[in-house]
C-alpha cells in the first residue's frame, strides 16, 4: 500500500505531493493530470512508465525528474537526470525493474490501451500480470525473451549473418515464446468463467475468451533471414474475445469494452486476492460511455475489493479519499 507520493518534474507537475488511503479518488477537469498521476503511481511500482520513452515524463527536458514512494516498509526513489539516465533505489539501495515488479504487484485499467488492440502489449502484460499470480517464473521468462529479441535483431542485421548463431538462437527462442504462451493459455483458461459471470451481471449476453499460440514455421524463420526483420515473436499470438459470439474490437460498443476489461482485471485480481498478495489497482477513466446505473454497478464492485484503489474521475465517487487535481493547479 502506498502511503505518500512525492514528484518534482513529472509530466505537468512542477512539484506535487499527495498522501493516500485504501480508496483514492483522482479527480479534476481534463487536462489536470489525472493520467499522469496514476502513471506516476505505476512508475513507482514497475520502475518504468506507461511508454519507455522517459523524455516523455519530464515537464522540463534540462532539468532531473524525481519520483518518491512511500509505501509499507518500503521506500522507492527513482532518479531520471539531464542525460535521461535513469536509477531506482529500494530502501536506499540501487534497485533494478524486476525488484519492484516482483516486491509490489500493480493491475492498471487502461481502456484506451485495451481498445488499441493493435498495439497487444498492455494485454499481453495484463495476463502476464496473471500469470505471475500463480508462476513467478514468467517475470524471468520475458526478461529472456526480450534479451534474446534484441541479440536476434542485432545478429540479423550484421553484412555477414552467422547462420550457425542464428539457428541456435531461434532454437531458444521458440523454446521460450512456448513457454511463455503455454503459461497465458492456462491463465486465461482459469479465469474465462469469471470473467463469463463478471459481464453477465452488466450484460446479458455471451462473452468469451481464449489464448491462442502463433505457429512458428519454418518457412518464416527462412524468410527473416532473407528480409532481414523479425518475424517470430509472442505477437504472433492472439487473445481471441466474442460477445454473442461476435468479435469484441470491431463490433462491441465503448461501453461493453469498459465492462470486459473491467471483468478480465477483476478476475486477475481475485486470483492475486485468493493468494493474499493484494496487487494495488489503478482505474483510468472508467465512467465516460457507461450508464449511471452501470457506473455505480461497477464501483460498488471496486470498492469492495481488499485491494488500495486509486480512480480517476471528472467528479463522480465522493465520499473518499479525494485528490482534487483541479484545485492543486490552482493553488
């Protein structure tokens, strides 16, 4: 649980500190920052932010950015200086990313990521998230993917390509992208009749959700060599979800998509809950495109999860612990 934030230099604030309880309500105008702060949170929890590009989080490029956490037991500081040199510290001590992944679970609501299919990394992150709840080894695995994608990418671009080196990479890395998928099919295959009961309470229609593993041929492994770009990768992959049977990204309204990912993240988080980990929840703009009845509906729900919350809104769940953005600007 985190107790106290405090950011000097990140995205629009200048200098903001904020103390928190277990329901906290993130609320202003829009373009007071509300996504920031949630991102700031994540930053703090994952050791990176939402995009790797850390220019992105400075309000000011010329000068260092600091993120400060207080949570139970712990401290997190994370250091990003002019030269975008980034250092994470844990009670003082250097820290690396897969520490905190690993010492601080963290699931984020992000409708816009989640409507963005295209871009399948939140998703695939939200179920690795899963994963994690029942097998720690899956944070190691992609940390393993993605070393052996980047000494691929390397190796495929070099004037004189060492084929004996490629195969003996390729061999390890179709090796771990199964792992990998196999550990997301029995993630998603647990949680589906969840997630299923979840949306029948919103919706009475049908929903369902399945993993499927890319097929690595051959033929693909021949012809990157050929082009010189990757082609084998967990995007191959696919996260397949119907409502009455029709596919949710193209057909399904805003407001459906809102209650199927709220559904899926619930799900995870009943698993993480049942294990007694307690992942801190981060909800980014659930109210737009829902229904007061739906609204109300869902944040009962959240409420009374165990988890320490934190909501963005434009004014709707008083009653709480309330960060008013649009206030702080002001003073």
């Amino acid at each position: 649980m985190i107790k106290k934030i405090i950011l000097s230099n990140f995205r629009n604030f200048s200098f903001f500190q904020s103390e928190f309880e277990k329901i906290n309500i993130i609320k202003g105008k829009n373009g007071t920052g509300k996504t920031n702060l949630i991102e700031a949170i994540y930053f703090c929890l994952n050791g990176h932010p939402f995009f790797k590009n850390l220019n992105r989080v400075k309000k000011d490029l010329n000068k260092p950015t600091y993120l400060n956490a207080n949570l139970i037991n712990n401290t997190v500081h994370i250091t990003i200086n002019e030269e975008n040199i980034k250092k994470i510290k844990l009670n003082g001590k250097l820290a690396k990313i897969i520490d905190l992944k690993k010492q601080f679970p963290c699931i984020d609501y992000s409708i816009n990521s989640f409507i963005s299919f295209k871009n399948k990394n939140y998703m695939f992150s939200l179920i690795d998230r899963g994963v994690f709840a029942q097998d720690k080894t899956i944070i190691d695995k992609v940390i393993e993917y993605k070393k052996l994608i980047k000494t691929k990418k390397s190796l495929i671009k070099e004037n004189n390509i060492n084929k004996k080196a490629i195969k003996i990479l390729n061999e390890k890395l179709t090796e771990t992208i199964k792992e990998i998928s196999k550990k997301r099919v029995k993630l998603v295959e647990s949680i589906k009749n969840d997630v299923y009961n979840c949306f029948n309470k919103f919706h009475k229609k049908k929903l369902n959700i399945s993993y499927f593993e890319g097929k690595i041929r051959e033929s693909t492994l021949k012809e990157e060599l050929l082009k010189r770009k990757m082609f084998v990768s967990l995007k191959k992959d696919t996260l397949k979800i119907t409502i009455d049977n029709m596919n949710m990204f193209y057909y399904s309204s805003v407001g459906e998509k809102k209650i199927t990912l709220l559904c899926i993240v619930l799900a995870i988080l009943k698993m993480y809950n049942s294990r007694g980990l307690l992942p801190i929840f981060l909800i980014d703009d659930l109210e737009g495109d829902l229904d007061i009845d739906v609204q109300e509906m869902a944040f009962e729900i959240i409420k009374s999860l165990p988890n320490q919350i934190f909501v963005t809104t434009l004014g709707l769940y008083n009653g709480y612990n309330v960060i008013n953005l649009t206030e702080e600007l002001q003073s």
